[in-house]
C-alpha cells in the first residue's frame, strides 16, 4: 500500500514558482482507501503519545491534521496565513524556499497542560514547521511530534526543527 501511496503523489514542475518541483497530493485526497491509509500510518507513532491537540498548518494541513485529531481523539488547531483567523492572534514570520511567510493561530488555540502534534502535508525547508512550533511555545504547550505526508530530503528541513521531538515522515522524496 505504502508503494501505490507513493505513485500516487505528482509532482507539477514550476509550481508556484519557477524551477520549484510541487509534490501534489490530490490524487491521494480523491482515493478514500489511499486517504484512510495516510491518516491511520501518520497516527500510528502517536497513538500511545497522549495528543490533546493536533495542528494543522494551511492549507493542506487542514485536511490530515483534522482527520488525524479524529484518529487520535484530540482537538484540532488551524495554523493560517497572516489575516485569516477571526480572533485575537499570535503570529511568526518564516522562510520557504521560494520567499517568505507569516502565519497565525489563536492566542488561545494552546494551554500549558498541551500536548501537540504539528502536521503539514509537505516539509520542505522546514520553515513553516518551525515557525508553528514557535507559536505552540508562545501558549506554553509542549510539542510531542512532527508529522508530514511527504518530506523533500534535499531541503533538509529537519534541520531546522527541535532536534528533541519525533519526526515521522509517510514519503521521502
């Protein structure tokens, strides 16, 4: 199953941006079988971690991190872009390979007593990750897990993430 996931991810040449390789994940969103296997094989390692909270950094994150806090009976945290969350917010500004960014979550979205995985569809650079992390610190939780569909290991992206916290990455590419 792990070998048709990995078919099932297309890479899109010069997108967003030129001389940029986009892994797309769509194909795997629109096969039901192929979905709960990604959900369940990405919650897999933290399924004894005790997770209360799962974020889910924009866009793609939204849809794993959801159905992950459902497959581990924890809260769901959106991560957006900077301007689209409706409440008070915490915001951290990052690098991507192709620019920069800003995202926010709520002032409120973490607690102390948190225990957190961070999901995103892609790391890349690690720059997005890292920057979420910062912000779960901001509200004084604790980051248990990072969990990442595909990871493009000539980025390096874990490089810049907390080298004390767990990793699990479905496809390396």
């Amino acid at each position: 199953m792990m070998e048709r996931l990995s078919r099932a991810v297309r890479t899109v040449a010069d997108f967003p941006t030129s001389g940029i390789q986009f892994k797309d994940i769509t194909p795997i969103l629109s096969d039901a079988e192929l979905l709960r296997f990604a959900v369940e094989s990405l919650a897999d390692p933290y399924r004894n971690a005790g997770i209360t909270k799962v974020i889910g950094i924009e866009a793609r994150g939204f849809i794993f991190g959801a159905m992950l806090a459902d497959e581990l009976n924890a809260g769901f945290i959106p991560v957006r872009k900077k301007g689209k969350l409706p409440y008070t917010t915490v915001e951290e500004t990052y690098s991507l390979e192709y620019g920069s960014d800003t995202i926010e979550m709520h002032t409120d979205a973490v607690h102390e007593s948190d225990r957190v995985l961070i999901h995103d569809d892609v790391i890349a650079t690690g720059g997005t990750a890292a920057a979420t992390h910062r912000l779960v610190a901001f509200g004084g939780g604790s980051v248990v897990g990072y969990s990442f569909l595909v990871e493009l290991s000539d980025l390096n992206g874990r490089a810049l993430l907390d080298h004390g916290v767990p990793v699990h990455s479905l496809l390396k590419y």
